[in-house]
C-alpha cells in the first residue's frame, strides 16, 4: 500500500492527519484517512463522502446537519456517517473552548457486508460509556503511525485495529438518532459508483443519463433530489477533490498535467472552476497545505 502522509503543528495544539492511498489496496477493510484536529474546520458536504466517516467530539461541541435535521456533538459523542450522506458540520464560533475532534475514514471490500451483519450500515449516532472510549482507539491507531513501521506490516496491522473498533462499537456504543441512509440514495448508486471511475473522462449529462438508462431530465430530478446539486456539479466536485489530493501529495506535478488528470478541458478552465469552488486558486491551495 502506497501511503501518503501529512503531519503538521500548530502553536496551541499537534494536529495529526494520516492519509494513505485505497488504489489496488487488498485488504478487506483499510483506513483512507485519520486524524486529530484541535480547531475543527466547517465543513458542507452536499455530495456527502465517497467513504464511511467516522467523527467524534474531544472538546467543545459540533453541530451535524443531515437528513434536513440539526444535531448536537459534544464530548464522548461521535457520528458514524454512510458513504454519500448528505451532511455539513461546523463549531460553535461564539464558544470560549475549540471544537477538537477525532476522525477516521474507511472503506474495503468486505466493509458492507461486515456493517450490514453488524446491522450498523446506517449513518447514527454513538455515545461513550465505561465500557468504551472511543478517544482511545483513536489514540491507538495514530501512536503506531506516529512511529511509522514498515508500511505492508503497518496497513494489516491498523486494519485489524479499525475492526476491533467497529466490533467494540457494537457491542458497547449506546446508539441514538438512528439515521437511514437516504432511498434516494440507493436510486442512484450505481451511477454513483461509475461516476467514481470514469470522472477524468470526457463525458456529460448525456453519457451519464445513457449509463444510468433514464432520461436527462430524470436523472437531474434523482441528483437533486440526493444532492441538491446536478449530476454535472457532483461530476465536477469528484473532480476537484481528487485535484486537492494531487496537489497535496504531488507537489511537483504542473496544474496543466493536474487538469489533463482529473478531466479539465484545460489549465484555465481548471483555475477559474477550482477558484469559484474553493475560494482560492489551486496554487494558493497547494502552498497552504505545503
């Protein structure tokens, strides 16, 4: 497994990011991406995640918005987030104490059938207990990163790590706020799912209506309805998100090869787009995350 891996320090607090490739992985269940953050950023994410989302609350307290509902986080609390759920969550601005979080990504293989034989494969809510801190998990998966092992070994290791907090999740996390993952959703998954294959492609609404086999107008109508956004607007943000991971982990690869990779006609139409989404150019990005 090729890892891709980011640390950085702030004056205050460590912040702690681990991210690593899920290209050709053959593990079963693997972690994309953990981390520590004491100064949780907001985030809206119409389009929801390609990968489940776990976030829990160290200090402070978040607030999570989804399924048209708005949720408390506060200590010993964490969401457990489906893959493309719709959500956005964001800190309290007004408060004296930083909204400080624990956070995990996942996906593999054998993840739905494991979530679904937990019954667990829904976005929800859990709460700590005497039986499990979920701090602890955290803390344990990041310190043997931090020391950083031999990679292969490390990869099994923190797979198996990610299980047991999963299993341990079910067997003590008192769950409230059972959340479905959206109908609307599973309508779509498979254009979805395709569309994370072929978005460097040159392709429009007409391939994806032709591929999901309904009409434009259909298909737009099952986006919105999803999304909010159109299956254009989602093509593009997969797009954007996979050029912030280039530019993050491939300091030395050119915007014009960046744009040519993720499906841009062209370095300017790459500029202008990743400016109007993210409110900085795609240099300046780079830059800050240097």
């Amino acid at each position: 497994m090729k890892e891709l891996y980011e640390e950085s320090c702030d004056k205050v607090a460590e912040k702690k990011r681990f991210t690593f490739s899920v290209s050709e992985n053959p593990l079963p269940v693997y972690i994309e991406s953990i981390g520590y953050n004491p100064y949780e950023l907001d985030f809206n994410r119409p389009e929801g995640y390609p990968y489940y989302h776990w976030l829990q609350t160290v200090k402070g307290e978040g607030i999570i918005e989804l399924a048209n509902q708005s949720f408390s986080l506060p200590p010993g609390k964490g969401i457990l987030l489906t893959p493309y759920t719709p959500h956005k969550y964001y800190s309290d601005h007004d408060a004296n104490v930083h909204w400080e979080t624990y956070y995990i990504t996942f996906t593999g293989a054998a993840i739905d059938p494991i979530l679904n034989a937990l019954d667990m494969n829904y976005s929800a809510f859990y709460e700590e207990n005497e039986n499990i801190s979920f701090s602890r998990h955290m803390e344990k998966i990041i310190g043997k990163l931090e020391e950083f092992q031999d990679p292969h070994h490390l990869a099994h290791e923190i797979s198996a790590d990610l299980y047991q907090f999963l299993m341990r999740l079910k067997k003590y996390g008192q769950m409230n706020n059972k959340l479905s993952i959206l109908q609307s959703f599973e309508k779509i998954r498979g254009i979805v799912e395709w569309l994370e294959q072929v978005y460097p492609q040159d392709i429009g609404l007409l391939e994806m209506s032709e591929k999901a086999q309904v009409s434009s107008q259909h298909l737009n109508t099952m986006f919105h309805d999803t999304f909010g956004i159109s299956p254009y607007s989602f093509l593009v943000q997969l797009r954007i998100r996979e050029a912030k991971r280039i530019l993050i982990t491939t300091p030395d690869l050119s915007l014009k090869e960046i744009a040519k990779q993720v499906g841009f006609n062209g370095v300017s139409h790459f500029v202008t787009t990743f400016k109007k989404r993210e409110g900085l150019t795609p240099s300046t990005y780079r830059n800050l995350h240097q």
